[in-house]
C-alpha cells in the first residue's frame, strides 16, 4: 500500500514536469522557433510510462477504473465474488506473462544498449523496466484483491 501510494505519487510529479516540460516546448518554439529537443519522443517514451504504469495498481485499489456492471451487478454478492476471482485469475496469467516478458526485455535491452531513434539517444531499458515495475505491482494488487474475495465467501458460508 505505501508502494503504490509512492509510486502515484511519483506519478503525479512526473505528470507535472511533463506538463512544465512540454509548455516550456510549446513555448521555445512558437517566441523562439527553437524546441526542446526529444520532447515528444521523452513525454511519449518516459513520462508517459511514468505515469500510466506506476499508477494501475493504485487506480485499480481505489476503483478508479472503467468498469461495465449492466450484468455484474444483476449477480448475487456470492457470483459477484466467483465472477471477480476467475477474471482476476485469468488476467493475472496474462500480465505475469507480460511482467516476465518486459523483464526480460529490459534486461535484453540494457545489455544490448538500445538506444531511442530520436536525436538525444536516450537509452529504453529504464523504461521498459519502469513497465515491468507496474505490471508487476498490478498482478500483486490483483492477488490481494482476490484473496479478499476468498476470506468473503469463506465468511459467507459461516
């Protein structure tokens, strides 16, 4: 819990100084005719990153997310609580898979030295890494989620 309230807030600062960073671009260029080099390819690559993935898990323990309910909700509390185990089982193999792959990648990446295709040559790993990071911590907010529906249909039978 205090992982994930780091990392939105984390989140949040880079949310701002992608905001800083690209007004200061919009601004160099139109007064100056002169942008930020690698604007695009750093807020699209880095911040953006930064910002979705660190901040899933926390989206997803507060409820922020986009959920469809028109048949859920139609469900007893005891099916609500099946239905929600089985999908977070099924998209927990899913995102292990790709947590695993996208380590896997970094590391790849960080021994090849990839570099982006912009002009500044910043290397990826850090943010294939940082995707990694979230998706990681997202299968473990799914795991917990998950046992606290199996602790409310265990209460339930008694």
């Amino acid at each position: 819990m205090k992982v994930e309230n780091f990392c939105v807030i984390f989140s949040i600062g880079s949310l701002f100084i992608m905001m800083v960073w690209i007004f200061a671009d919009v601004f160099m260029r139109t007064l100056f005719n002169s942008p930020i080099p690698g604007t695009t390819e750093i807020t699209g690559e880095y911040f953006m990153v930064i910002i979705i993935f660190l901040s899933l898990s926390y989206a997803l323990r507060k409820k922020d997310h986009i959920q469809v309910l028109v048949l859920f909700e139609k469900l007893s509390d005891k099916s609500q609580s099946v239905l929600k185990i089985l999908t977070n089982i099924l998209i927990l193999v899913v995102l292990i898979i790709s947590a695993y792959t996208m380590f896997n990648t970094s590391i790849d990446s960080l021994e090849r030295n990839i570099r982006s295709s912009s002009v500044l040559g910043y290397p990826i790993s850090p943010a294939l890494f940082l995707i990694a990071i979230g998706i990681t911590f997202l299968c473990c907010r799914l795991i917990v989620e998950s046992i606290e529906e199996i602790k409310f249909l265990i209460s339930d039978k008694n």
